[in-house]
C-alpha cells in the first residue's frame, strides 16, 4: 500500500513541468509590480493636484468664508440695533426733504436779490421800451459821470464834509472804457452809494475822510470761493460818538450785503456844533442830555461786500 502511493507521488512529480510553473509565477509577480506602479504614480499625481490647485482654492474657499461670516455678523449686529424703517418714516423723511428744499430755495432767492442790486447796470429811459439797461460804453461812461456828480452834490446839500480824493471814482480822462473794466467800477459805484446814502441817513457821520477798495480781506475764507468773492474796503470817516451804533446797524442792513471785520475808534478832540439846518435835531439831543458833550470821533471800518455767485 505505502509502495502505491509513493509511486503515484512519483509519477505526479515527473508528470510536472518546472519550467512552465516557473513562467507562471513570474508573470503573477510581474503583473502584481505593475499594478502597484500604477498605483504609486496615481497617487503622486492626485497629491501633486492637492498641492498645486486643490490646496490654494480650499484656502480661498475658507477665506470667502469666514469674509461672508464677519459680514453676516456685523448685519446681524446692525438689524438688532436699527428699527427697519416703515411707511411712515419715509414719508416723514420725504416731508424733512421737502421742508429743507423749500428753505434752501428762499436762501437762493434772497442771497440772488442782494446779488441783483451789485450786478445792476445803469438803466435809460428809452422813447418805445421804457427803462433799459445801458449796453453802450460811451453812454454808460456818460451815465456814471452824471451820478456821481449828482452824489457829491447831494453829500455836500446835507452838510458831510468830505476829503479830497476820499471817494476813490474812476477816472478815465477822455478815454471810453471796454465792458471788462466797467462791471467792476459799477459795482463800486454802488458800494460807494450806499455808503453815501447811509452818511445822509442821521448815522451823525460829519466828514467822510477816505473810502479804499483793498486787494485783499483779513478773514474771508477762501473754501468759499465756489459760492461768492468779496470786494475789500476801508471806510474812514469822523462822526458823533453817539451815533456809532447806529452807523453800524444801517451798514449791516443795507442791501449791499457788507459783513465787517474790525473797527478802530480814536478821539478827535472835537465836539460837535450843529449848523441852523441841524439846529431842531440838537435842541432834541441837548434836552435828552443837557449836561454832556457831544463829542467827535474818528472810526475806521474794516469790511467786506460778499459777491454772490448766483
């Protein structure tokens, strides 16, 4: 029996070929080093994209988001601070902007009517059309000549002494003026009236000593510039010192828009003697205040004409 199967054994082993086994297992472990070749080089490829593209756009993901979340936070924050705004805020809103056009449209009108009386040119009267702005430079030339001939008249009928040269009009000779130069001296012209017209209103001024149209302000503010220049002067003159105040108030609401810069105020040593035109006005002033003096005083105003830009 032991004989029987040692044979069978035998003849099984010489039945096999060695060679053919060996090719076999060659082939499985040559096919099985392939296969995790494969693998390793996928897996260098999908860790190279992990590092070179998936990384960076992770990153800029979680970085959009935590953006979109401190946003989302300050939101959240505001809503619990802030009432939503309904109907009735929008409307009272709406109301708020309507009210301020309104008063923002009367400051217009009224900053262009004080504008209106400085850009103002001589007017004519004209046989068909009326009175009519005076388009001519040698009739305009003419035209001022008149007015201020008639100013000085009117100065001296209500006794205001005046310095020579203390009213600075412009003299051409016998030359006639181009447009550019007039629109400046008729707006000086105008100053220089009120001025006048203020002297003759009992502000007690007695002499006008010297008016100068100054280069340049002391506290205008240039970041204005957008909205109106200025036109510096400087107003010398002798008055009562009672009437100082008085001055002051007719100077600020004339309609030349004036806003002072400083006032200078020094005695004169003179006390004032009314002429027989002014004799009524003394006798009033001398029974309010019999026992005092009425002293003359020299003031010199600092000021400035704002011209709108209207």
């Amino acid at each position: 029996m032991n004989n029987l199967k040692y044979s069978y054994f035998t003849n099984l082993v010489k039945d096999m070929n060695f060679s053919r086994l060996k090719k076999t297992f060659t082939n499985i472990f040559t096919d099985v080093k392939g296969f995790w070749i494969s693998i390793g080089i996928a897996f260098l490829i999908l860790t190279t994209l992990l590092f070179a593209f998936i990384s960076p756009l992770s990153n800029r993901f979680n970085k959009s988001y935590r953006e979109l979340d401190d946003l989302l936070t300050v939101l959240e924050k505001y809503a619990l601070k802030k009432d939503f705004h309904n109907d009735n805020w929008i409307v009272s809103k709406k109301q708020e902007a309507d009210l301020y056009n309104k008063e923002i449209g009367k400051c217009k009108s009224f900053l262009k009517g004080k504008d209106d009386r400085l850009e103002a040119v001589f007017l004519i009267e004209d046989p068909q059309k009326g009175l009519i702005k005076i388009e001519d430079a040698a009739l305009w030339k003419r035209e001022y000549l008149k007015k201020v001939s008639m100013l000085v008249t009117k100065l001296e009928a209500n006794n205001i002494a005046t310095s020579e040269g203390a009213l600075p009009f412009q003299n051409w000779g016998s030359n006639i003026p181009a447009w550019d130069t007039i629109l400046p001296v008729q707006k000086k012209f105008w100053i220089l009236e009120t001025i006048a017209n203020i002297a003759m209103n009992n502000t007690g001024i007695t002499k006008l000593k010297k008016i100068t149209f100054r280069e340049l302000s002391y506290t205008y503010t240039p970041s204005f510039a957008q909205l109106c220049t200025v036109i510096p002067l400087t107003i010398k003159a002798e008055l009562r010192a009672e009437r100082i105040k008085f001055l002051l108030h007719e100077i600020l609401k004339s309609d030349i828009p004036f806003v002072l810069e400083g006032i200078t105020i020094s005695g004169t040593g003179k006390i004032f003697n009314p002429s027989p035109l002014m004799e009524s006005e003394y006798i009033m002033i001398k029974d309010t205040n019999d026992h005092q003096s009425n002293p003359i005083i020299d003031v010199t105003i600092d000021a400035y004409v704002i011209d709108y830009k209207t």
